[in-house]
C-alpha cells in the first residue's frame, strides 16, 4: 500500500478538510507548512476569489496544498479552469460527481479525491477517474452520510480499487491507527484543526467546541435529505422543531440562511450553525497546528507500536 503522505508529497498522512468560509489560503498554507495537506475550500467563492486564495497560498507557503470545489456552486466551471490555469495539483470534491471536469484535470496531472459516504457512491467516482477516495462516516461535521466510519471504511477498502482516505471521528493518534488498521491509507480531519491557534473561526465558535461534551452535536436536515451535523444551540434546537412540525427544505433553508457566516465571522454561537463532528467532545484546548498534527502522529506511533501486545493478547 502506498500511504497517503507518499502520495502527496506531505510530511505527514493527512489532508485538511476543506471547511466552507474557513479554509481560506493563508489557512491552508498553515495547514501545509505544518505537515498536512492544506485545502483552500471554494464554498461560498466565486472564480476570482478562488484566484486569488489560490495565490495568496502559494505565497505563504511552498508545500503541497489543494483545493475543496463543493459541486453544486453555480462558479464551479469556472473554478475548475482556475484550478488548471493555476497548476493546483490537489483537489478534493463533494455534493456530485466531477466527471465533466475529469479529462482537463487529469490533463493538467491533478489528483482527484472526490468525498463519499457510501460504498456506491464512490464506486461511480472511480469509474469517473477518481484517484482516490476520501471515505466520511457520519461522525464527521457539516454535510454528513448515515454510515459510521468504523464500518464505512473496510466496506471500502474491500470494495475499491483506489486507495482510501478516512475521514469522520479522527482527532487523535488513537483514531489515527484505528482507521490506518481498518486499511485508509490516511485520514482528512477538520474539527480539530477549528480549535487551532491559526483557525480563522471565531473565538466563541472555538470555545463552543471546548465547551461541547460527548452528545453535543446533532445531524439537523435529515427530514428534508440535507443531513448537516452541527453544535447543538438555540438554531440547532429551533431547526428540529420545524423539522417536526413537517417544514419543507425552503423553509428550513429561509430560516438557517447565514447562519454559518454568523458562527464564523460574527461568533454568535445561539443563532450561528456551528458545524463540528462528533470528536468536539474530547478537545480540550486551543494549541498551534503544528502541535496539534505532531501529537497526533506520536500518539499514533505509539498506539501502533502497542498493537504486538494486543495481538498476543487474542492468542
């Protein structure tokens, strides 16, 4: 198996997952010059903005980095010529299938890494052109499957004949090994790069997560297949209730419209949608990236090298 980080050229096996009107290029240069692959991620942009993070990244860093195109932007044509005339090299994708764009990518050596909750789905994506899959359980924050990661993963793997990435409920060294032992070849974590120094959220947002206990999210969207786990609040609690009382997805999407804008920029953690995954629960403390990766492939290590005991153990 060849592992994630030889596959990108990164210090280590991880991508940064492309977090919509957080995973600016100033971050994702961060991100990159911490050892992960950083993701400029182009929700909410339009082609000239995309343009310019793309530059503003590769300014601050020369690591490898790449780009999140969510599939449903109406600028994401245009975005995909951006990512060829730019010379990205990296990009993960989510919300449909990029085929359309596949030949000019793979023209341009770009590596495609679309995002997947289902063994199906991602079947399609490889016959596509995908060259990787990016496996999310439903622990994940944001836009979220039903599957868990724990039994996504091997399905995959099993199943697939490109390498796997794990994404979902990965925020520690422990969940690292775990997921590299279900066969990934590495993992995309974001919700604990959101409680990082250089994370550009704001600083309620990053304390609602430290403050945020084991049960502390909820999938708000299911009702109306638009699944998004979030922080539970006073929105979350609001949403649920009109989900209940049988509101259609236009009414559910009137009532949270710039609610993440309100949880990133303006820190209003009762009517923002603080999106986060399941692993809120364990994060402690606000620390550099740097920090953050380094102790999660020590702990790694060190779980890996624990695992002869474990075996003898099963004897």
């Amino acid at each position: 198996m060849r592992y994630l980080h030889e596959i990108l050229g990164t210090k280590y096996p991880i991508i940064q997952g492309g977090m919509a009107n957080i995973a600016t290029g100033t971050f994702a240069a961060a991100c990159a010059n911490a050892g992960a692959l950083g993701i400029i991620a182009a929700g909410g942009m339009d082609a000239a903005t995309l343009e310019k993070e793309i530059r503003t990244c590769r300014s601050l860093t020369d690591k490898p980095f790449g780009v999140n195109l969510m599939l449903m932007n109406p600028h994401c044509d245009e975005m995909a010529e951006v990512l060829v005339r730019e010379n990205v090299k990296f990009v993960t994708t989510g919300a449909g299938s990029p085929a359309k764009y596949m030949a000019a990518w793979k023209d341009a050596g770009i590596t495609v890494m679309p995002v997947a909750a289902s063994v199906l789905l991602a079947k399609r994506l490889v016959d596509d052109g995908a060259d990787l899959i990016i496996a999310e359980g439903t622990e994940s924050g944001g836009h979220v499957g039903e599957m868990t990661t724990l039994a996504l993963v091997p399905q995959m793997v099993d199943s697939l004949s490109v390498p796997v990435v794990a994404a979902g409920g990965v925020g520690s060294g422990r969940q690292l090994a775990a997921v590299m032992a279900l066969g990934a070849c590495g993992v995309q974590i974001g919700t604990s790069l959101l409680v990082s120094e250089e994370c550009p959220i704001h600083a309620n947002y990053k304390q609602a997560i430290l403050d945020s206990k084991d049960n502390g999210t909820v999938v708000t969207g299911r009702s109306v297949n638009a699944p998004v786990r979030i922080l539970k609040n006073k929105m979350s609690r609001q949403y649920v209730r009109l989900e209940r009382a049988g509101a259609d997805r236009m009414e559910l999407e009137k009532y949270t419209l710039g609610s993440l804008r309100k949880a990133v920029f303006d820190g209003n953690v009762d009517e923002g949608s603080l999106m986060a995954g399941q692993i809120s629960g364990q994060l402690t403390e606000i620390r550099p990236l740097s920090v953050i990766l380094e102790e999660m492939m020590k702990d790694a290590t060190a779980v890996a090298g624990a695992l002869p005991g474990v075996m003898e153990a099963l004897k």
